[in-house]
C-alpha cells in the first residue's frame, strides 16, 4: 500500500502548489509603466488578470481538478488529470502571450491617467514568469497523474452513491441484525 501511494501526497501537494501559485500570480500586477503629464511624473501598472485573463481562468480550471482527481477513480481519474494538463499548459501559453501585452498595457493605462510623449519607462515585474514556472509546475504534476493515477489511492465505498453499494437492509430491525453479524449496514 505505502508503495503504491508513494507519488500521490507529493504530486498532490505539487500539483496544488503549482495551480495555486500560477491563479495568485495570474492575478498580480505584471507591468508597470511610468511618464509624465505637464512636468508631473505619472505611473500605471497593470495586473495579469487584465493582460492574460485567460491565465487566471485555466489556473482555476486546473485547482479545480485536483479537486476532482481525488474524488474519482479509474479512467475518470486519469481523463480529469489529462484535462488539468491541458489547461496548465494552456495557463503557461497564456502567460507567454502576455508578456508582450502587458507592457502595451501598462503604457494604455499611464496614457489614460494624462502622460503625454512618446518616452515611457516600462518594466516587467516577476510574477510572469512564476505564473509560468508554476503552470510548467501543475502540467508535470498532471503528467505524473495521469501516469500513476490507477495506482494511487481511492476513497471508500460509503462515499458513494446509495445505489451504487449494493442493497441496504430494508428495516431497522435488518439494520440490528447486520451490526449484530458484524457487518456495516451504512458503508
């Protein structure tokens, strides 16, 4: 047993880690611009959200699946972690994209607060690229998933649906009689 979960805890916390950290910086201020109105320095930034929200979307997308990966079994485990990958992937490939456009946006936004020229600073901050190497953190996650899912773990039978158990004892006194004989009658 402790060998055949041997990847779950780690890859579960990694996995959780990485789509957590990629929707925080997702959402975080990405470029920040500065100019000047009238000889009065002025400065804007702009959040990934705004950039790439895209990016914020499949890292949610992609939280939302570990949720699941734990819940189910079988093909439906390994689908739902094929699924995370895709949108992991996809929150890296957003992030990429708007590299470019939250420059373009920062200086959109320092415009809109009155600078005037053609010279402004730009500068990117960090949480681009830990978007980036967080969702390149969740795809591996997902990929070792979707791999070692069959082996991992699944919760127990009394968490399904009543009709999938098998029949319950019809009355409380069959309830008495399966507690007497040892049995469960709830799981």
């Amino acid at each position: 047993m402790a060998e055949r979960a041997r990847s779950f805890g780690p890859t579960l916390v990694l996995g959780l880690v990485g789509g957590a950290l990629a929707a925080v910086a997702a959402s975080r201020s990405w470029a920040a611009a500065s100019g000047s109105a009238a000889g009065v320095h002025v400065a804007a930034s702009v959040k990934g959200s705004t950039s790439a929200p895209l990016a914020v979307a499949l890292a949610l997308v992609a939280l939302a699946a570990w949720g699941v990966v734990l819940v189910v079994r079988g093909r439906t485990r390994r689908a739902v972690a094929v699924a995370g990958a895709l949108a992991s992937a996809g929150v890296a490939a957003a992030a990429v994209a708007g590299f470019g456009r939250a420059r373009d946006d920062a200086v959109r936004a320092v415009v809109a607060r009155g600078a005037t020229g053609t010279a402004f600073h730009t500068s990117l901050t960090g949480w681009p690229y830990v978007c980036v190497a967080a969702a390149v953190l969740t795809v591996a996650a997902f990929a070792v998933a979707v791999r070692a899912a069959p082996r991992w773990p699944t919760m127990g039978a009394r968490y399904d649906a009543p009709g999938a158990r098998g029949p319950a004892p019809a009355t409380e006194q069959d309830m008495w009689h399966a507690f007497d004989e040892g049995h469960d009658p709830t799981a």
